[in-house]
C-alpha cells in the first residue's frame, strides 16, 4: 500500500507503515473502542462531584448507571490495547520514551480497573438499600497506605504516560500531529479540569483520527 505523506522535508525518507493489510483494520478497531466505551460511561453517569448524589441517582437509575460501570469496565482491556498500537506506532523514533510511556499507561489502566472494581462495590452496596456505606465507600476517607498506592499507580501512570506517549507521536511520522493536540487536551480536560464528558470526547475524536491515519497507511516526512 502506497503511504501518504505530508510534504515537510522532501530529503527526508517516508517510514513504511507498521500495519498493513487486516492488522491495520483490526488496530483501528481496538484504538477507538476503549474511547468510544469510555464516551459512553461517561454520558450515562450523573456527573455530579458529590458521591452522596451519586448514590442517589445510582439507586434511582440502577440499569443506567450499570451499563455505565460496565462500559467503563470494558472499555479497560481495549485501551491497554491501544497503548499497545501506540507503542507500537512511535516506537521506531522514540524507543525508549515509547515504551517507557506504554509502562506508565499499563500501570494507569491497572489503577483504573482497580478504580471500578472498588466503584462496583459500592454500587452493590447502593442496590441491597445501604447507601450510607455506599457513600462513606466512595468518600475513600479511611483507605490509608493502600489507598494512596491506588491513586499513585492510576493517576500517575496515566498522567506519565499520557506525557510520554504525546511526545512519542510527536516525534513519530505515523502519527498525525494533530493527534497529540488531541491527546494534551484530554489530559488537560480530564486531569486538571475534571470534565469527564468532553474530555472523553475530546479522546475519541483523536483517536479516531488516529484510526483513519492506520487504515490509510498515513506516514509524514519530518
């Protein structure tokens, strides 16, 4: 499959692309997927900051918000793929920043499976009639030590590793540029404004960006 390029440096040799023939189809498919799973958790969930309203509307709306955990808890496995694919885009400029971006993320994704399994629970306890412990369960008042590896490994991870792969793609003739401003504006809106419905649609459409650029063997001189 011939490669598009991006004329920036005619000197500059066009790097092949790393998927080809169905592999490309089945990246582009595990690249969106995760995002998309997330947009939806995200959408079905009330959006309030205050757990005891959160458990309110859990209650209320026991199917919904079930749908979004499981969403969201789904969504997990599909983005350590795409980390992966990632990885696996960037790696040939930028080895050591790619994979080292791709072990921050692998760490980020553990923390947030452990982050919906702990949700999960208090989810249950919300169903059986005991929202005061679901609440008490979410405020996270009494974690202690383990509590505070939780948030290292998943906020951590996924802060470092974000940072790392951006830089990565940035550096990388596989990736289209536009794709990390993509990126930084999800972490921007997910980190540090907490905007969990446009952040992750912000990622979406990045990453689906990105899905389009592997199908169509995308490569920019650099």
């Amino acid at each position: 499959m011939s490669a598009i390029a991006v004329e920036a440096n005619n000197d500059s040799p066009i790097v092949q692309p790393v998927f080809t023939g169905t592999a490309r189809w089945l990246a582009a498919i595990v690249l969106i997927t995760g995002p998309l799973l997330q947009v939806i958790e995200f959408l079905l969930e009330t959006g309030s900051d205050d757990n005891a309203a959160r458990v309110s509307f859990w209650t209320a709306h026991p199917g919904q918000v079930g749908l979004s955990m499981a969403s969201g808890l789904l969504a997990v496995p599909f983005l350590l793929g795409g980390s992966a694919t990632l990885v696996a885009l960037t790696r040939a400029r930028s080895r050591r920043l790619s994979w080292l971006g791709g072990a921050f993320m692998a760490f980020g994704l553990v923390g947030l499976g452990a982050v919906h399994g702990y949700e999960v629970a208090a989810y249950g306890l919300a169903q059986v009639g005991n929202q005061a412990t679901a609440t008490a369960v979410l405020n996270a008042d009494h974690l202690g030590l383990p509590g505070g590896v939780l948030l290292a490994i998943f906020l951590g991870g996924a802060v470092l590793g974000t940072l790392a792969l951006a830089i990565a793609a940035w550096r990388s003739p596989l990736v289209p540029s536009i794709v990390v401003l993509f990126m930084l504006a999800f972490a921007v809106l997910d980190f540090a404004v907490g905007q969990g419905v446009v952040s992750h649609l912000v990622n979406f459409i990045g990453f689906t960006i990105l899905a389009v650029a592997v199908i169509a063997g995308y490569s920019r001189r650099i």
